[in-house]
C-alpha cells in the first residue's frame, strides 16, 4: 500500500504540473494575439494617417494631375439580319 500511496501522490503532482503549464501556455498565447491585434490597428491607423496627408499634399497642389474625364456611348448600330435570327421590330 504504501507504494500505491507514493505513486498516487507522484501522478497528482504530474498532473498539477500539467495544467499549470496548459494554464501559462494558454495566457501566453492570449497575450500574443492581444499583441498582434495591436499592432495590425496600429498599422491601419498609420496607413490611414499617411493617405489622408497624401490626400491634403495633393489639394495644395491644386490638384494637378489628369483631369478625370468620362465618355458617354452613343446608340448602338443596329445588328444586321441573319438567317437564324430573323429582324425583330420593335
């Protein structure tokens, strides 16, 4: 019995050894992706803040550059009869 006893005791504390280590992996790795996130919010925030003074640089330039321009289509010419599709009035 008394052995029974020793090695009981042995595998409690294995245990307990165990879940400490899960517990400490676990909060490291919490602390990790925290980490992460606050970076990835820092990064944003950077990029957004280098955008808007591009954005301001540009309309101090007076916004020389290239005139947007947009092209309006005409009416489409009308499709030649075929004789699989006969002429369709409308």
């Amino acid at each position: 019995k008394p052995k029974k006893h020793k090695v009981d005791k042995k595998d409690k504390m294995k245990k307990k050894k165990e879940k400490k280590e899960k517990h400490k992996d676990k909060l490291e790795k919490s602390k990790e992706s925290k980490r992460e996130k606050l970076d990835k919010i820092k990064e944003k925030k950077e990029k957004k803040e280098k955008r808007k003074d591009k954005e301001d640089k540009l309309e101090k330039e007076g916004g020389e550059g290239v005139p947007k321009i947009t092209l309006k289509l005409g009416k489409s010419s009308p499709r030649p009869p075929t004789p699989d599709n006969p002429l369709m009035k409308k």
